[in-house]
C-alpha cells in the first residue's frame, strides 16, 4: 500500500512539472502569439494643430522592421520611436506599418490638420 502512495506521489508530480513547464513556454511565447503591435503616445489623430513642426512618438513591439510612410525608422532597446515631422497647410495624413519576423503586418494611421499658415 506505501509503495501505491509513492506511485502516485511520484506521477502527481510529473503532472505539475509537465504543466508547469508548458505553461511557462506558452507564457514566454505569448508575444510571438500577439504579433506585431504599435501603440502612439502622441499626437492623437483628428488632432488640429497650429504649428507645423509635430513630434510622431510611440512604441512597437514584436517588429523585425518599421516604416513612417515607407521610410524605415529606428526604435530604441524598449521599442521606442519618435519622428518628427513637418506638416503641410491642411489634411496630413501618415502610416505607421511594422511587420514581424514572420511576415505578419500592422499599421496605424494618423491624420492631422494644420490651421493655415
């Protein structure tokens, strides 16, 4: 009979190490799982601006490569970005387009409008 409680002693655990262990790779491989993603910081789009001169900020995560209307741009170590820009008299709008190693793609859109100068 004690050596049936040790059997099950012993298969218990390996269940809880087994688990364990995939949930800490599925943990891990959760941004794999997500994709690429961009997140601005400023400005917000629709914005009306009275000056031309805009500072495009952000972060993406998950990226092989980025683009600002198909020109790459640089992150830092924590993703990081920032652009700036200088607006035309009126409607502006830029894409912001990253893609994975894996090929996936995201992009943003961000409209302003300069008052007129």
């Amino acid at each position: 009979m004690e050596h049936r409680g040790k059997a099950i002693i012993r298969i218990a655990l390996i269940v809880v190490i087994i688990t364990g262990i995939i949930g800490y790779s599925f943990f891990q491989s959760r941004n794999l799982i997500k994709g690429p993603q961009i997140i601005l910081k400023n400005p917000e789009t629709g914005t009306t601006l009275a000056h031309p001169l805009v500072a495009i900020e952000g972060t993406a995560q998950n990226i092989s490569f980025i683009t600002l209307n198909d020109r790459q741009i640089f992150v830092d170590n924590d993703g990081n970005f920032k652009e700036e820009l200088l607006l035309s008299p009126g409607y502006n709008m830029w894409e912001i387009e990253a893609k994975d190693k894996f090929g996936r793609i995201v992009s943003k859109k961000i409209e302003l409008v300069l008052q007129g100068s």
